[in-house]
C-alpha cells in the first residue's frame, strides 16, 4: 500500500457515532480475573485501561474484566496464562517473537474470512498472519520513533529536524548548552531501552531485514556496519540523563514531561503518558538520521502491534470474537485512538486528538517497520539490545559487540 494512502485512516466516524459508542450499561472491568459469567481480556497497556472502561460500557454481549500485566511481565508470562483458557478469553499480542510463540502453542484462533478483518488495512495487519492466515489483528499503528518538545528544540534555534548525523549532534549540543537534558532514555527497562534501536539501524543496515539476519546467523553484531551503530550510541552517550543505563522508562518519561529533556527516545506511544503527567507543549517526532543524507533511505519508524485475538483455549470463543468485532468497528477504533492519542489500523476512523492530528503527517513520511521485532528469540534480542547498554554505560562498542555475539552464538 503506498504511504499515501494511510491519509484513509485519519478520515470517516462522525463525532456523533464516537459518542455514541461510549454510551452503555456501566461493566466492571478493574479484577485480575474473569467471573463466570465474564469474558477476560488480557493485554499489558495499564495506561488504556480508562479508556478501554468506556468502550466496555457500550459492549452489551459480555461483561468484559480487564487483565492487565506490565509490558516486560506479559512478554514473559502471557502464554503460560493463555494456555489455561481462564485468562485472556480475547487478548492482545507484540509483533514478532510473542505473535510467533503463541501461534507455535496453537493458541490463537483462525480470524481469516471473519467480516471484521474488512475494516482494517490490509497492509497494516499483515504482522498478524501467518502461513496465510490472518490468525491476528494488529489494533495500533504507532511510530517507534524519539517524542520531541518542539519548544525546547526551538529555543535552541533549530527549526527543522537534521538532515544528517552531524545535524543531530549539533542539535545535541545546542539543547545540552540551554541546560536541559537532550535524550532521555529509559536505558534499564528491557522493554523500552531498545526502542532507540530501530531508528539507529534502518539507515545504518544493509537492508531492511538486515537484524533478523543477526539471528539466523547471516550477519553479525561484530559487522562493520553495527558496529558503526554501536559507536554512534557510543557518541549518544553524553547527551543522556545521568544514569540512564539504570533508568526506568517512567522516570525517562518524567523527565521528558517535566520539561527537563527535549527528546524522549522510546514512541508515540507514550504520548498519552506525557499529558497525564501535566505536558502542555507541543509533540512532535524527531529521528536521528544516522549518515549523511545522500544516503539516508527513511526519516523514522512505525509499528503495527497490539494484535488484537481469540484464545483457542477459551470456553467463550463467541463472546471474545464479538469483542474484537466491537473494538473494530470505526466509531470505537475512533474512542480508543483519540483516548489513548495512538493512531489504529482501522479503517476510516475520524482523529480528534490533538497530538494524533499534530503527527499525522507522519502517515506519509518514508518510515520503515520497526526492525527490532525481527527478531523470533528474545535472548538473541536481548544480546542485541544489551550491546547498546553496556556500550552507553562505558565498554568500548569492539568489546560489547564480541561479549554479545558469544551470546547470539549460543542461543541460536
């Protein structure tokens, strides 16, 4: 689908019909687990749960309970739950290694044919297949791409986001010279720390699925070329918050929030955290462009994920497909998307929000899939990710890159 043609998605449910699919019996959706009578929906955004309330009171074929894990839990823990068939009635999924896992435990029910998959974008939920079936939906489309405060970054007398690597590192030492922190990055949560990754790749890789590659043994960590991009975190370095290499990613966010640091390193997905925290001034995302821009193929990262699924192991298969059915439905995805400040992969969903209006320009920007999600074993993406860490923390990228490939070697 041409990059142009994401503009459909910022068009369609009238405001009227987003109000109405907010009105409804009131359902209680804050336990931990579904009563008999209940359907469990399991997913690790604690952040939605609010928003997700709304919707629930306007879905009358189940009373829906909320199963809400933290995001590094439910990537652990989450198919071991599902396999029960008591948790996760209908749940969610990330792209990659989670999607993969839960589909080799036979776990996720066939969606292909279901009338629902109509209303979303083909080319959008395509991480949500597999062996041609459509065995998922993938419920958000977000940028996986620095947050930055265009006011800070203006006040540094920069008006436009660099084109090159060099431009990005003037900015740095622009914003560092105004006292503010430039980068704030969550270098000690495992689920966030590698979400600067993406973009220090996509310009920096041979091609496209040039990370994956590392796991099936075609590159390695130790090649010229990711080594370029552990030096350049090596350069990155200095312009993080002290400690970052121990920084959860709510003090990163913080930090971001409070006005102290102008780019927040993780995605738009955090968006919604930043308002809650008070942040009044303007969102926008800006990317390292990490060669010259000659060469330079993309300016930033998006992602499809949330995969939105029926549990093969659950008694309440009926019920849990008419909820994916209702979160579908463009007037909902719209509840959700304009509470939540995350664009869906919905078809013709009207945006309200004012960030989601500020960064759909990026719709059509040239940004590539996430590349961090190539990855099918998350030990091998944790080698990968730690290299940056413990580079960021002082070990020369020569030295990181040999301790990671021995890890790679031996959990490949």
């Amino acid at each position: 689908m041409n990059r142009r043609d994401l503009l459909r998605l910022a068009t369609g449910a009238s405001a009227a019909s987003l109000l109405a699919a907010c009105a409804g019996p009131g359902g209680d959706s804050g336990d931990k687990s579904a009563t008999s009578d209940g359907l469990s929906f399991a997913h690790w955004r604690a952040e939605d749960k609010e928003v997700f309330e709304k919707i629930i009171a306007g879905f009358t074929a189940a009373k829906v309970q909320q199963d809400i894990s933290p995001s590094n839990d439910y990537q652990s823990t989450a198919l071991q739950k599902l396999r029960g068939g008591s948790v996760g009635d209908a749940f969610t999924a990330f792209r990659g290694a989670q999607f993969l896992d839960i589909a080799k435990a036979g776990v996720w029910t066939d969606l292909t044919g279901q009338a629902l998959i109509q209303r979303y974008e083909p080319a959008l939920i395509t991480a949500g297949a597999q062996d041609g079936k459509q065995l998922g939906v993938p419920y958000q489309l977000v940028f996986n791409t620095p947050l930055a405060n265009t006011d800070l970054i203006g006040k540094a007398g920069v008006n436009a986001a660099p084109k090159d690597w060099d431009g990005f590192l003037s900015l740095l030492d622009k914003l560092k010279s105004q006292g503010v922190t430039p980068i704030a990055w969550p270098g000690g949560d495992a689920a966030n720390a590698g979400q600067l990754l993406n973009v220090m790749v996509v310009n920096n890789a041979p091609s496209d699925d040039a990370l994956g590659k590392i796991e099936t043994g075609e590159h390695k960590v130790t090649d010229d070329w990711f080594l370029t991009v552990l030096k350049q975190y090596q350069q990155l370095a200095p312009y993080f918050q002290t400690g970052a290499t121990g920084t959860s990613s709510d003090a990163a966010l913080a930090l971001f929030a409070q006005g102290k640091a102008a780019l927040l390193a993780t995605g738009s997905f955090q968006v919604a955290g930043v308002r809650k925290l008070g942040a009044a001034f303007p969102i926008d995302l800006l990317a390292p462009i990490t060669t010259t821009a000659d060469k330079a193929k993309y300016e930033g990262v998006f992602n499809a994920t949330f995969i939105l699924g029926v549990n093969a192991k659950s008694a309440k298969q009926d019920a849990a497909r008419a909820w994916i059915e209702h979160l579908s439905d463009p007037a909902v995805a719209g509840v959700y998307a304009n509470g939540t400040a995350q664009h869906v992969t919905v078809k013709g969903v009207e945006y309200t929000n004012a960030d989601l209006k500020a960064l759909a320009p990026w719709l059509t920007r040239r940004t590539a899939l996430a590349p961090r999600f190539q990855f099918s074993n998350l030990d091998v993406r944790g080698a990968v990710e730690n290299a940056t860490v413990q580079v960021a923390g002082g070990k020369s990228p020569e030295e990181a890159a040999e301790a990671a490939q021995k890890v790679i070697d031996q959990k490949r």
